[in-house]
DNA sequence: TTCACCCGGGTTATCCCATT
DNA sequence: AATGGGATAACCCGGGTGAA
C-alpha cells in the first residue's frame, strides 16, 4: 500500500520523517484522510534510586554536548604571560608609539586566538567524526561490523501510537498550518486548541477516540503483515542482531526493539520464577514489587530439595517442549546452555 | 549546522528486587 | 533476560529562536 505523504509545511519538509505527515491510506473499501503521528522513542531510564534530588531535566535527547571544560582560560592566560617579556625590552621613552605598538600586539593577539579557537573546534569536529566512523566499522563481539549487525536487524514499519487529542490536535494544525506562526506560536496554538478539545460533547470524543483506535489497528496490521512476510528464523536472527545493537555504544542503540513476532517461541522460565510468579498470582502478600521479591527470595532459600523439586520438573518438562517446537519452527535445534538444572549447587 | 527550549496530553520504557 | 504491578520520567508532535 503506497501511502501518500503530503508535508505539514513546506519548511519543515526537510526535518520531516515519516513522523508527522498525513497519511492518505486507502483501507480495503474506502480512502480515508488521516492525520498519522508516529512514535517511535526509545523512552530513556528512570533515575536510578542513587541519584536521589537529581531530577532529571525535561528535555529532547540526552546532552552529551555543552560540558567544555575551562581550557580556553589557560590559553589566554599563558597569551597574557607571554606578552610581559617584548614589553620590558623596549625603551621606556616614546610611550605614544609604545603605547601604540602595544594595541597591534593586543589586536594582533586576539586574531591569533581566535584563528586558534577555530582551528582547535574543526580539529574536534574531525576527531568526532572519525571516531563515529570507526564504530560503525568496529566490529562487535559477533564478529559483525555494527553496519552488518543493522543490516541483519532489518527495518519493520514504525507503529504508529494515536490517540483522540493527537487527532484532534493535528486535525486543527492541518486545518490552519499558518496558525503556528502567529503570535503566541505553538504554544498559543496548543492552548487554543486543547480548550476546544475540552469543549468537546462525549460524543465528539469518542468519535476521535474511534478515529485514533482505527489508525492504530491499521497500523498494528500493517506492521503484523511485515513481520509475517519474513521467515521466523530471519526474525530471530533480527532480533539476535537487535539485542547486541542495544548493548552496543552506537548512537541510537535503544532503536533497535526486538521486532515482535507471535511465531516467535518463549523461554520457559526458570524453576524459582515459575515460583515467584505463583506467589504473586496467589497473593499470599502485598507491598511493592521489590518487597515481595525479597520475600520470596527468603523463602525460596529456605525450600528443601524437595519442595523445590515440583518446580525443577516443571521447567525441565517446558524446556523440553520449548526444544521440539524451537527445531519445527526455526529447522535448527535451540542453542545449548549450561546445565539447566541446579539441583546440585556447588555453594563452595 | 545542530539542537534545546517552549506547551499539553498521551504513551511507553524503566525502575524497584530476588534468582537462575 | 525472565516474573510480578505501580509509579513516573522521558519521550512524541508542531515552528521559531537563539545558543553552542
């Protein structure tokens, strides 16, 4: 299905992905106008407990930039020191033309740091730009340079994530482009238009709900027709490619999801998750998620053999299915692992 | 040339913790 | 990397502006 894509604005035209256009789809029987932003984020971590009263700042991307150091003081400092010694040499008559000489020097000197500040900045740029090129040739722990990796890695469609004010909101943008460029610009422009939102009868709503549901079921099948094109097998190796990508270094690394495919088999869990997933669906307790963890950690450690022993079986019994249905789906036997039951746990 | 910032609502990834 | 679920930070989008 070939969408066709008109830009927002012209000028923006260059900064556009496929992100924010409107998407003309022709569904099955009918053709429809719809506004389609896509989401396609790697939503980054949340502060880890250590860095308590350190919130993090709202921001686009990451700032690797903006930490230059004090450098540049030195230099001016080492310019000043040098000028002291010409200065001394000279006679102490004649203060006009030394006076005079002095500021040549002085203008002299600033040309001379500034010459040196740009050339310093296109040597960084440089540096940066052969160190970019050089991961990309690096080749990782799989022997693949990150440019095969992505190869392998293949690129699904992105899902587009909609909802009833995106609709709304790019509706109202696409009405009145210019809108932006008024006064008061997009945030005038989200204000008046999230007011009007929250002006809308229920019925309103629910029709851009509908609307925004529809786009992404569309955009759901489209992506489920893309995965089932290929071999579960090429998904896999994908997927395999995609992991190593997101342990990689490589800038936009958390891109690189695994694709989802509902061929795609499950690892059976281990004997003390299958565990700790019973007492969680059981709810023998309550408390957050990492108390419970450290409860059933306690009690997990204090089972005998044989009370563990159920849960030992019942995972040998899953990784064994798990084998058979890998080999008729992927046509290889699942890679080996370590002993898979440690009922002898050597506590040396 | 690149990118953070401004705004709001909605969505989603990650954190927390144990063990294998 | 997997289990559990609540909390929440960070991200998406638009265009103009100014700083790096």
């Amino acid at each position: 299905m070939l969408p066709t894509q008109l830009p927002l604005r012209l000028a923006a035209a260059t900064r556009l992905t496929t992100s924010t256009t409107f998407v003309a789809r022709s569904l099955l029987t009918r053709r429809v106008l719809v506004p389609s932003f896509t989401r396609l984020y790697a939503t980054p971590a949340k502060p880890k407990k250590g860095s308590i009263g350190e919130t993090a700042k709202r921001g686009r991307t990451t700032k690797t930039t903006s930490t230059t150091g004090a450098k540049p003081k030195t230099t001016t400092r080492k310019a000043t020191t040098k000028t002291k010694e010409p200065a001394k040499a000279k006679q102490p008559s004649k203060t006009a033309t030394l006076k005079a000489a002095a500021k040549q020097r002085a203008v002299e000197r600033a040309a001379k740091s500034k010459a040196k500040k740009a050339e310093q900045a296109a040597k960084k740029r440089e540096r940066e730009k052969q160190k970019r090129a050089k991961a990309k040739a690096q080749t990782t722990s799989s022997g693949l340079t990150v440019k095969e990796l992505k190869a392998q890695a293949l690129s699904p469609p992105k899902v587009a994530s909609s909802s009833a004010w995106i609709v709304f909101y790019a509706g109202r943008v696409r009405n009145n482009p210019s809108a932006v460029r008024g006064a008061g610009g997009v945030t005038q422009v989200v204000k008046d238009v999230k007011r009007e939102y929250d002006n809308l009868s229920s019925s309103e709503k629910e029709s851009y709900e509908r609307r925004a549901k529809e786009e992404k079921a569309d955009s759901e099948r489209e992506y489920k027709r893309w995965v089932e094109g290929h071999a579960a097998e090429d998904i896999r190796k994908a997927n395999v490619a995609r992991a190593q990508l997101r342990r990689s270094k490589i800038r936009g690394a958390k891109q690189y999801k695994p694709i989802q495919d509902e061929r795609a088999l499950k690892k059976p869990i281990s004997a003390y998750l299958r565990f700790n997933k019973e007492r969680f669906q059981s709810g023998q307790h309550r408390g957050s998620v990492p108390e419970q963890a450290k409860e059933s950690g306690r009690v997990w450690k204090e089972l005998g053999d044989h009370e563990k022993k159920d849960y030992y079986e019942a995972y040998e019994k899953d990784l064994a299915a798990y084998n058979r249905e890998y080999e008729a789906l992927y046509g290889h036997p699942a890679p080996k692992k370590a002993a898979t039951t440690p009922k002898a746990k050597t506590t040396t």
